[in-house]
C-alpha cells in the first residue's frame, strides 16, 4: 500500500495536473468505484473548480471551489495518470477526470480497490488520524500517552493511523531498524529512550523516502533491496552488525528486522 512519502508525490502530480482548473466530466468506469463515486454523483461535478489538492496521511483530497471535497485513497496499487483528453484510456484506468484546459487526469488501479468519494461542504471526509509522520507534534511524549497501558507489539502499534498518520508495514519495519528496537516488543514496555529512539527513526524513514519519489513496487526488484535496509531482505545481511535479516508474521503482515541489533 502506498505510504506517505508515495501518496505525498501523487498529490504533488494531481496538483500540477489540475489546480485550479474547471472539470469538464468525470466518470467512473468499475464497480466498486461507481458505489462510491455514482454516476449522478460523478456528473454533478462537471463546471466546478479544483482550488487545491492536499494530503493527509495516505488521504487525498480535492478541495473544490463549491466548498465540496473529493476523497481519494488509493489503497493497495492506485496511482494517478496525467494525459491529454484525447489519449487512449490504460487498461486499469478506473476513474478519469476531464479539465478545461485539454488535461486528463486518470485514477489507474490493477486491483480496483481505490476509493473516490465526494462530500458536501462542511463534511469532513476524513477519518480519526493522529499527527503526521514528520510532524513535530509526533514524539515520544506522544508516544508514551498513547502507548503505556498498551500491551501491542510495537510494528503492529506503528500501523495505526490514529497513532500515527501515514506510516505502513513497509516504513514501520524500516523506522524500528533505524531505532534499534525489536518489531515484537510490546509497546506498554519501551523506554523513554526507546520510544525517543523510534520517534526518530520514523522521521529519519520518512525524510529518505521522500527523497525517492518513486513507488516502492513494480519499479525496480534490485533497486528496492538496496534502497531498503530491511524490508524484502530475508537471509541478507543488515548493513549495521552483519546479523542475518528475519521475516516474521505480525498481525497478518510480514515484518523484516535484524535479530542482532534490534534488542
């Protein structure tokens, strides 16, 4: 699933694609689109203005100059696709906006889980999410209020969007290598120092990451295990003590850390 440094780019894509600029038609061509985005709902569009778009967490969102709002989440391998009105349509385009100006703007997902929903003005379309990956509000005195009486393992706490908003299975594994902490350690144990430790460690993943604006899949299988220091790398060395990585499975996902030096 796309994380934060991903979606952040995307909304950077979607707002040079459409800002400020008047929709012409939008159309929702798969099923599970059309339950959220309905054919009247996706007409009603039409003559309204993007007056920006922003980001919050793994969430999009099209603030429209009616005071109405579009939110898109891209779930597991949405992505944007930026063309021309007239281009052919790729075979996963799943919703497509027309503007004014001749651009086109394509919801493209191989597994057509991504949601596009619109909200009336007033709405908040969001769910309950805590403070931003990066933000400073994001620490370990955050941390230790939310996780002290809390018995979760630490990789499966990070996955929450209501204690942190924007980390997934992939950054989570990678924030706990940089903060040498064990993935199954339970939260309501960590020190200070540890919690400290993987407030850190969360920020230094997130600062890499949006410096490789890149998706994390489908690019390229040789570049991302040189790019991360533990996900995907099972049996590989850790590039800190030469310990073996391991793969274990928490809550349904696969966790990669380093046994010799995340104590």
């Amino acid at each position: 699933m796309p994380e934060l440094p991903e979606v952040e780019y995307a909304a950077r894509v979607a707002r040079a694609a459409c800002q400020g600029k008047a929709i012409v038609a939008v159309r929702a061509r798969h099923p599970s689109q059309r339950r959220t985005l309905p054919n009247a709902v996706a007409k009603a569009l039409s003559g309204d203005v993007v007056a920006d778009v922003v980001r919050r967490g793994k969430h999009q969102l099209f603030v429209l100059a009616s005071g109405r709002t579009i939110h898109i989440h891209f779930r597991m391998t949405g992505d944007w696709h930026v063309g021309g009105c007239g281009s052919p349509l790729g075979r996963f385009a799943r919703v497509i906006f027309d503007f004014d100006d001749g651009t086109r703007l394509s919801l493209d997902d191989s597994r057509a889980l991504s949601r596009v929903a619109l909200h009336q003005a007033g709405v908040d379309p969001l769910p309950d999410l805590g403070p931003e990956a990066t933000s400073p509000e994001f620490d370990a005195a955050w941390l230790h209020a939310r996780l002290a009486h809390r018995r979760i393992p630490i990789k499966p706490a990070l996955l929450d969007q209501r204690l942190v908003a924007g980390i997934g299975n992939i950054y989570a594994s990678e924030a706990l290598w940089y903060a040498k902490v064990d993935p199954r350690r339970p939260s309501h144990r960590l020190t200070p120092t540890g919690l400290a430790a993987i407030a850190a460690g969360v920020k230094r993943t997130m600062r890499k990451a949006l410096n490789h604006p890149e998706r994390y899949y489908g690019v390229d299988a040789v570049s991302d295990k040189v790019r991360f220091n533990v996900y995907d790398r099972e049996g590989s060395p850790c590039r800190r003590c030469r310990s073996e990585i391991t793969r274990i499975t928490q809550a349904g996902r696969s966790t990669y850390f380093c046994g010799g030096c995340q104590k």
